[in-house]
C-alpha cells in the first residue's frame, strides 16, 4: 500500500457505538466531512436468504464483504436481529484478512464475548475491523472478497418470524454499516444501499436442541518545591500529584493540562495551560491558587488523555490541601487528540482519535517534532509501536468518554 493512503488513514470509520449516549451526539461527534465523490461499489450481503428450524437449533449465517474493485481500509457492520427468538451462540473473524477486529481487548485481540453478550441484550451485532496488523504495526488494505468477514452462530429461542437486516441509514452515513476506502487525500464510504441483503427466519416450534456447530477460526527534571503562596482568609490552595497512562519516567519533564473546578454541574473554575512539572518518576505536581473556600470537583485533562474526575476536594480558607491522585485508579488515560476544524478535543476516545494517531504513524519509528507530538504518549521521542498500543488497549469499547460529573 502506497504512502498516500497509509497518511489517509487518518479518517477511515469503524463502529461508533456509544453505550448511554444519544444518537444524535454520536452522529454529530462522528461526522466525516468528505469533499471526494464516492464511488458506491461495496457491498455486505448475508450467506442465506431464508432458514427454516426449529426452537432449540442452530444455524450459521456468514456476512460477506466485496469491496467492489476498490481498496478497503476498514468496515463497520451493524447486524439487527429480534432477541426474543434469536441468541448468538459463537463468532468467528475472519483474522487473515482483517487483523483488528474491535472492540478489542488490551492485547489487540477481538473482544468476541462482549460483542457477543451486547448483541443479545440489545438485537444488534456491532463490530469494526481494520487492516491493521497488531505484530508487525503495518496498516493495509483489503481489495478481494472477504467471504466470510465474520461467521455467526444462531440459537433459535422462541417460536416465530424474523429478517435479519443490515443497519443501513443510507448513503455516506457514518453511524451505520460502512466500507471505507480512500480516493486521492479523502475518505469515502464506499458502500452501496445494502438495505435489501436480508435472511429470513421462520422458527417452529417443539424441535429438538441439536449441538452448537463447530466453527473453525479461519531529560531527567526535579521539581523544584513551590513555596506555599500567601493566601487571603477567604480562599485556599490545592496542591496535587496525578499520572499520565504510558509515562514512567523523567520524560517529559513537563505536559500542559487543563484543570476545570465544578460545584455539581456548575462550571466555577477553568484553567488552561497549567504546566505540570515531573518529579522524575512519572508524578506530576502542580497548584491550584487562590480558590474561594467550598468544596469542589476537580477535572484534569492532559494533551492526549481523556478528562480525569477527582471528586469532593475541599478548599480551606489560609490553607493548602495536599492530594496525591497517582494510584491506578486516579490513572489519566491515553486516546483524545485534537480532531475537525477548527480543531477540538471532544473528551471521547473513539475511531477518529485512533485514525488520528495511525495518520501519523508513518514508519515503525517516527521521530517527534512540533506537530506531532501529542502523539508520543509514551514520552519516549518517538512514535512507534508502543504508542499505538497504549490507545488500542483503552479502545475496548468502541467510544470511551472521559469524565464530565462527579456521581
């Protein structure tokens, strides 16, 4: 695969699933504006228009992906089914084609239980996969037909009638099924209306349970102490220590985080590029001055890390409190860079934070300069590898929000 697409990886699409968040903010966080025409030749279709069985048996129903000439980089599926008389019993990937099948687990692999457990709670198969080879970090891309692209397991429940359907809200929709491919510097959703590829599911009743079928798996920096400032009767100081996932040493020395102090829902407080100093260790300590006495919630969100929440601190008049939020539940985690124009953090660890870190990651080592720094996470100078896991091992559900409230 040529250089142009790997750098244009940046806005391929997986699965957007965001659980408790409404649709309308998933479709307006994950928004892809395209300025190249697509060319609709993709398709997903189902291996089997209709199955008969009983309640009790099994069948397995492939999906099957034809990129229709073009060069695939990503597909996201979303398979809609009644819960009531179906249960998925197993899945299969098809892990020689697609290396990353997501959710994923800390080590790359495909979440399958979680798919599997969230598809019959909800009627709805959601995963993504992506050309991206977790042993060797090289990025791909897909131009034959993947038959299959994911291998189902049903159980039929109950008696009655269902259609499996494709989630498909139309053309160049980024919150439905998608197949990505890359026309000179842009992304486009390739594919075509899938609407119509349907199985339908008539189940009787009284049959015997037969067994689930096999499916075979085709520079170092001290600190330097900051005095206690002097402080009016009416207000009080924080000093804190928190971590940044990734970083274990005197690098960096510093990072630039913002710090927002609530009451509730109530914004009281916001500071923007509060410099926090390494101790050497990997703990960073800094200083909130001068807050009026009261009891706070404190929000921290570092360059490249989700929002962090420290809940019920309490300022105290002429005085500083101490807090040290560097145990591994205080940990700030990797994976929201800046992304849109102008660009923002919106707080979520999605496909877009992933496509922005694999847009840069260029070779196996890419040294870090002005512009893509952020992306070193690791604090190493380098991006490579290493990097890319640390995000890859918090995308374990396909959106992760930082925090926003104390509850």
């Amino acid at each position: 695969m040529n250089k142009k697409i790997v750098l244009s990886f940046l806005i391929f699409v997986l699965l957007l699933v965001s659980l408790g968040m409404a649709t309308v903010l998933v479709q307006k966080r994950q928004e892809i504006r395209k300025k190249a025409a697509a060319d609709y030749t993709a398709s997903l279709s189902l291996s089997r228009i209709d199955v008969s069985l009983g309640t009790g048996e099994t069948f397995p129903l492939d999906i099957i992906l034809d990129p229709g000439g073009q060069t695939v980089v990503g597909v996201d599926v979303i398979l809609n089914f009644d819960k009531t008389l179906l249960e998925i019993i197993n899945l299969v990937p098809a892990l020689d084609d697609f290396e990353t099948f997501a959710p994923v687990q800390g080590n790359g692999s495909p979440d399958l239980e979680d798919m599997k457990s969230e598809a019959n709670t909800t009627g709805k198969l959601e995963f993504g996969a992506v050309s991206f080879n977790w042993g060797s970090g090289e990025i791909g891309g897909v131009s034959t037909i993947i038959n299959p692209l994911m291998t189902i397991a049903f159980r039929a429940k109950a008696a009655g009638e269902d259609t499996i359907t494709f989630g498909f809200d139309g053309l160049g929709q980024t919150t439905d099924s998608n197949v990505i491919a890359i026309s000179g510097e842009e992304v486009v959703d390739i594919l075509q209306d899938i609407s119509g590829n349907t199985t339908a599911v008539t189940i009787f009743g009284g049959a015997t349970v037969t067994p689930t079928p096999e499916l075979t798996p085709t520079p170092t920096s001290a600190l330097t102490p900051t005095p206690t400032p002097t402080t009016s009767p009416e207000t009080g100081n924080l000093r804190f220590q928190i971590r940044f996932q990734g970083i274990n040493g005197a690098q960096p020395a510093t990072m630039e985080v913002v710090g927002i102090l609530k009451q509730g829902v109530v914004e009281k407080h916001s500071f923007e590029n509060i410099l926090v100093e390494n101790d050497g260790t990997g703990k960073f300590v800094d200083m909130f001055r001068d807050i009026p006495a009261g009891t706070y919630d404190v929000f921290i969100k570092g360059p490249s890390h989700l929002q962090k929440g420290f809940c019920g601190v309490t300022f105290i008049a002429g005085q500083t409190v101490e807090k040290d939020w560097t145990d591994d539940e205080f940990l700030l985690l990797v994976g929201d860079f800046l992304h849109g124009d102008p660009p923002v953090y919106d707080n979520v660890l999605n496909i877009m934070d992933i496509a922005d870190i694999l847009r840069v990651y260029t070779a196996l080592s890419v040294p870090v300069d002005g512009t893509n720094r952020i992306y070193d996470v690791d604090g190493s100078e380098f991006i490579d590898i290493s990097d890319i896991a640390l995000v890859f091992s918090n995308y374990t559900v396909l959106s992760r929000e930082g925090d926003e409230i104390c509850e």
